[in-house]
C-alpha cells in the first residue's frame, strides 16, 4: 500500500473506466505514474512502460486500464498531466 501525505495535494482524477479512478498526483515521485483505484485497490503504473511498480488491482480491472493506457495519444495526455501537476520532475 501506497501511502502520501495528502496536505497540498492536488489529486485529480483525469479518467474513470468503468469504476476504476485514473489519478495523477502532484507533489508526487518520479517515475511518471498513474495511479488506478478500484475499490479496496490501488495501483501505481509507469506512464511510458506501463509497468506496475507498486500494489494490484484484480486481473479483470488491471487488464482494462492497460488496454485504456496503452494508446499513444493517452499516454501523451497522461505524461502532459503528470508534469504539469509536477514541473520540478521534468
């Protein structure tokens, strides 16, 4: 589990695929990730790799939200929004 002081902030959530949260954080740690909620669930997942690199999400989910992500246009605007949200991270 993934946990972060949430004082200031920013966690927007830039897509919902079915009723899994696509979140961007700001003041968060490289490398570019989203992070993907489902319920109990939470998932971090490389932006450019799409490599999970920290918690689950069941299969059925995971595998929805990598057929979302792997679309070069979404993960230009998953990348904009990461920096954006995190300019010192460039």
């Amino acid at each position: 589990m993934v946990t972060l002081n949430v004082e200031n902030v920013e966690m927007p959530t830039l897509h919902t695929i079915d009723s899994i949260k696509i979140d961007v954080y700001s003041r968060d740690h490289p490398p570019p990730h989203i992070h993907a909620l489902y319920a109990e669930y939470e998932i971090l997942i490389e932006i450019k790799t799409l490599k999970t690199y920290a918690g689950s999400l069941p299969s059925r989910q995971l595998k929805m939200v990598l057929e979302w992500a792997k679309n070069e246009k979404i993960k230009e605007f998953l990348l904009a929004n990461f920096i954006r949200l995190n300019p010192n991270l460039r």
